[in-house]
C-alpha cells in the first residue's frame, strides 16, 4: 500500500510540470582556422524553429529545442564571401542541410552549480546530423511574470562527434574541431 501511495505522489509531482513553448531565441555560433589570426574565424547565426522549457514550480527541470540549420548564416562577411560560406556551412561539406535540415538538443538535466552568474549546468542530447553525444554548458536561468528564459555562456562541442567534417581531409586539419555557441531562449 504505501508503494502505490509513493508512486502516486511521483506521479502527481510530475503532472504539476508545467511545458512552456519558446517564444523567442538567439543562437550563435562560432567556427575557427587553427591559424590564430582574427581573419581565421567565422561567426554567425542559426534560428530555433521550435521548442519548449518544462518547469516544476520555478524550476527548470527540461525541455528540447530544434534548430532550423537550413537558417545556418555566417554574420560576420557579407556579399559572394558569405553565400560561398553559407553554401560550404549547407552542403556536404559540413551540415548536408538537404539531407539533415534540422538538429536537436534534449535537456536531460539541470543542475545548480556555484558560478554567480551561470548557476545552473545544462545537460542534454545534442543530435546533429543524425548523431547524438551529450554536451553540457553554463546557463543563467530566470522565471518572471509567466516568463522562463535561459541563456547561456560561451560553450564548445566538438564536430567530429557529429560526422560534422570539411569532406577534404587536407582541408579539415585547418578547422578546428570546437565549435563555439551561446544560446538565449524565452518561452511563456
């Protein structure tokens, strides 16, 4: 009997978990030459087509987003030098957007750690390119007036995890393997 109370308690605790759908998003990335010069990086943009935060009261305790790479946009060149890079950024030679037009990160946790600003770690599936391998950042998170948003702080994945390669393999040795992100999303 006081099983069937506990799992019915669990039960009810999860039921008060309230899913909140994203309204807003600014996802940027940032990709890098080994050589160290400011000519041998490149940032830019990628949007959230859609996603939700799962909150239990004022917490977040989940939640999945999923990124348009069709949206993939070098940010800091303009003109034929940032159509050739969104081209290389869209086909085979990094994304194959036509073949994976989107990605997916899963919030498997949340957890609070003692950085002032960023305390929580976020941990989820980070599945690109049909490829999934966990990946965990800092984030601030904050919850006023309906409002839940969480941004985090500068934070790497590493590409090759995700089949995410220059198709040359001379050309690939010039590309770092991390990828730089900051990610804000707000949900109601």
């Amino acid at each position: 009997m006081k099983k069937l109370v506990l799992v019915a308690l669990l039960a009810s605790g999860l039921a008060f978990g309230q899913s909140k759908k994203v309204h807003s998003s600014d996802v940027h990335w940032w990709g890098y030459k080994v050589a160290k010069s400011e000519a041998s990086s490149h940032n830019g943009t990628v949007n959230v087509k859609s996603g939700d935060m799962i909150m239990k009261g004022n917490e977040l305790v989940g939640g999945s987003f999923i990124l348009d790479m069709t949206s993939i946009n070098a940010t800091d060149i303009s003109g034929e030098g940032q159509g050739k890079l969104n081209g290389h950024l869209k086909n085979g030679d990094f994304f194959e957007v036509e073949k994976f037009p989107t990605a997916t990160f899963k919030i498997t946790s949340v957890k609070k750690n003692n950085d002032k600003v960023y305390s929580r770690t976020i941990t989820g599936n980070l599945t690109v390119k049909g490829k999934t391998d966990v990946v965990s950042f800092p984030a601030k998170v904050t919850y006023n007036n309906g409002v839940v948003t969480m941004e985090s702080n500068k934070f790497s994945f590493d590409r090759q995890k995700f089949n995410v390669a220059y198709k040359s393999s001379m050309k690939d040795v010039f590309v770092k393997d991390d990828i730089d992100m900051t990610v804000k999303v707000s949900a109601k």
